[in-house]
C-alpha cells in the first residue's frame, strides 16, 4: 500500500520531514503544500542576505521536490483553501511544519510607537517577504537600537552597517535596499539583557562585526566576564569562550577611523521605549548576573534612536483545526504526534531554537513515530485533493511553475546578485501567465 502524506510548510522542517519519509524505503506519495507560489520559507525569508552559503540548502530540497514520489503545492493556504480536516480525510497523515514566523510581543510601554519593529517582520521586509512588501520603514535617522544577542540581531545589525557595495552581491530586496542605503544612520546599539560571556552569537558571525568596510566595534572591556561559568555542552562553552575573545579583540581596539559603529552593550533590559508618536529613545536598566539570573538593579540609562528592532523571540501561529498552546506558542505535541493520523515537526513543534539542520533530526523522530503508528488504509491523497482546489478555483503553481519563477529571478538579477527577488505574490503569478 502507498502511504499518502501531506506536508503543510515549505521550510526546512517540511523538507527534512519529507527527505526522512523517502529515506525510510516506505512506499509513499509526498505532497507539499505551502501557502505563497515559492518554497523554502526561513530559507528564502529568515537568512541573511549576505549569507548565501547558508542559504544554499535549497539545493538539496530542490532535490527532494524533483523526487517523482514528491508534489508541491504551492499558493495553497491550509485553512483557508483546503482545512486540515480535508486533508486528514485524504492523507494517511498530515504533518505540519508551519516553522515559527511571528514575533514575540515586547511588553514594555511604548513597544507601540512608529519605529518599533520585532526583528521577524523587519527581517522578512528586507528580505522580500510579500506580507511585509509594504512595511516601509522609516530610517531618517542616525541611531538604531537592536535588542538581543544572538545571530538574528547580529543579522540586522549588519545589513544596516554595511554599504552598498558590500550588500552587492546579495538578494537584499530593491525596497529595502533602497532605503536602508539612502539612510544615515551612523550608530546601531546592539543591547543584551545577559552578559557577554552568556550571548547566542556563533563566533563566525560576531568576528564579521571586525571586518565592515565602515563601521568599527565598539565596547567597554570593563563590562567583559573573566570567563564562562554555569554547567553547558562542551561545544556552547568553546562557542561563548571564542565570543569572549573576539570581544576582547573589539574592545582593545584604540583608533576608531571608520564613520560608522556599533556599539554593543550587555546586562541591560529595556524598560521603556519614549518619543511622541515615534520611538525616540529607549530607557534600559542595567542588570547582574546571581545565580544564572539576571537581576534589576534599578541604575537606568537613555540611548536616542530613531528605530528599534527587537530580536527577543519568535513564535508559531495557530492552523486552522490544529490544537494550539497559546502560551508556549506551539502544537501540543508528545514526540511530534498530535492526534490521530496528525504530527507536528520544526519550529512548531519544539519552539524556535537550534539552527537550521537542527530540523534534520527532530523530523527524523516525528518520521519514526508516524510509521509506527500508520496502519494500512486505502487513501485518496492528490487525487482527491485535485479535484477540491480545481472546484474552488485555486491557482496551484507545482514544482516546474515555480521553476519558472526562480529562474526569472535569477534572469532579472543584476551585478553578481544571485537572483532579484518577487516580493508580490501577483507578480510570481504573472510570470507564470505570461510564459504560456
């Protein structure tokens, strides 16, 4: 018997999912679905933009989509379109894999002012995320403030320092790109809640602070830890201890030539964002670190800015007919099994944390129990879903429509620019429309 699966989400929770079924020798028919035209999801949205290397993953799933076992369908929304309860009557089983897209809410008063932005929706608008093609942002302004301290933050710090030469090579969006180097910011404060010796920067991306063409690292040696302390993996201790290095590295620097600088500041929490209708400045009290934790110590400071990005966490959305845990922003899930014939993998599943491969294994178990649970029953599967979104006059676009699209993008790149990106749905479908 064919085992018919589908797989709601095209990141790389979805993808490891289905390169975990084709792996495990059952005989099945995959079938993916994902709610814009183009796949890949914190792949093509999540990382940055001077980090083609990283992105290029892609490949390999493009691999799995040419898989004859393998169906994409793209610009279908599950629970919109299609409900899980549809696909759960035609699927063996259905695994959703909708990643972790949405920011954790900055409680702190005037975490609404204009000019306030979670580093999800910042980071999607610079990548060329179609729901954030229209954000716009304002950057008229020399200081940004950027919460946090791991490679998100890092992230955004960057694309904002470096100069369009360094950015040009790179898929940065036109929009974004357009404004972020007409801009004239000249300081970017990257600000932490925990020491140094505590931040999730890997070391790879905490030394390329070193080597902007304008912008020099700036930091208080003082404010450095001796060492790292606390139980942790061998592997976070090499990590945090090279950050501490590095930082010290930053910190002996004594010419400061460059006209740009980041600024990073550690065991300090925002409390309070001022300004009259705009974010002006944001009020920070300094903490200690007892005992694993950071404490208030009630010694508060300004720093102006004119922006603030604040990369303190992502979360996961509720699909439409799946239980959800709105506290933990996460499917119920014991081991990835959510219901009968209903699993769970990535970000959705376990919280947003690990890097990308870290997907790998956690689909990998859901994959495991899932073929232990499935018992032969005859499905309908694409066939039967065919006939439901032809009905409803649903624009599927499949693996080779979205083929099409890439490779405009790649046609319409510029310089040494890997592919100029779609940031509208409508035009991706125009390619399509226009090509037959």
């Amino acid at each position: 018997m064919t085992l018919k699966i589908a797989v709601v989400g095209s990141g790389p929770a979805g993808f490891y999912t289905a390169d975990a079924i084709l792996r495990s020798g059952s005989e099945c028919e995959i079938d993916i679905f994902e709610r814009f035209p183009c796949p890949f999801g914190l792949i093509r949205f999540g990382v940055a933009p001077d980090h083609e290397k990283t992105r290029s993953v892609w490949r390999a799933f493009t691999k799995t989509l040419g898989n004859e076992s393998v169906r994409y369908f793209g610009n279908i929304t599950v629970g919109q379109d299609i409900s899980v309860d549809e696909l759960l009557l035609n699927y063996n089983a259905v695994v959703i894999t909708v990643g972790a897209g949405k920011d954790q809410p900055l409680n702190i008063p005037g975490a609404d002012l204009e000019g306030v932005y979670g580093s999800a929706t910042f980071v999607n608008w610079y990548n060329g995320h179609p729901d954030e093609a229209n954000l716009s942002p304002n950057l008229n302004t020399n200081s940004v403030v950027v919460i946090g301290a791991g490679n998100v933050a890092i992230d955004v710090a960057r694309v904002l320092l470096k100069t369009k030469q360094e950015m040009a090579n790179t898929d940065l969006s036109s929009h974004a790109a357009k404004i972020i180097h007409s801009s004239p910011i000249r300081e970017v404060h990257l600000v932490a809640r925990r020491s140094a010796a505590e931040a999730k920067f890997t070391n790879v991306e905490l030394r390329e602070m070193g080597d902007l063409d304008e912008a020099d690292p700036y930091l208080d040696a003082k404010v450095l830890p001796i060492s790292v302390e606390g139980e942790m993996s061998d592997r976070d201790r090499r990590v945090r201890e090279k950050n501490l290095i590095t930082l010290r590295e930053f910190a002996e620097i004594k010419e400061y030539t460059k006209p740009k600088k980041l600024n990073f500041l550690f065991c300090a929490q925002p409390v309070e964002i001022k300004g009259t209708g705009k974010a002006e400045a944001v009020i920070f009290e300094r903490t200690r670190i007892e005992n694993g934790k950071a404490i208030a110590t009630g010694n508060r400071f300004q720093v102006p800015c004119g922006i603030v990005v604040a990369a303190t966490g992502y979360r996961s959305e509720a699909v439409p007919g799946v239980p959800f845990d709105e506290k933990n922003g996460i499917i119920p899930n014991v081991m990835g099994r959510v219901s009968e014939g209903l699993y769970v993998a990535g970000w959705v599943k376990r919280g947003p944390s690990g890097v990308i491969g870290t997907n790998k294994t956690d689909a990998r178990e859901t994959v495991e129990n899932m073929l232990k649970d499935l018992m032969p029953q005859e499905k309908s599967g694409r066939k039967a879903i065919d006939v439901l979104l032809t009905e409803r006059g649903c624009r599927v676009v499949n693996f080779a429509d979205w083929q099409k699209i890439q490779q405009a993008e790649e046609n319409a790149a510029t310089g040494g620019a890997p592919r100029a990106k779609f940031v509208n749905v409508r035009d991706m479908i125009d390619v399509l429309e226009n090509s037959n």
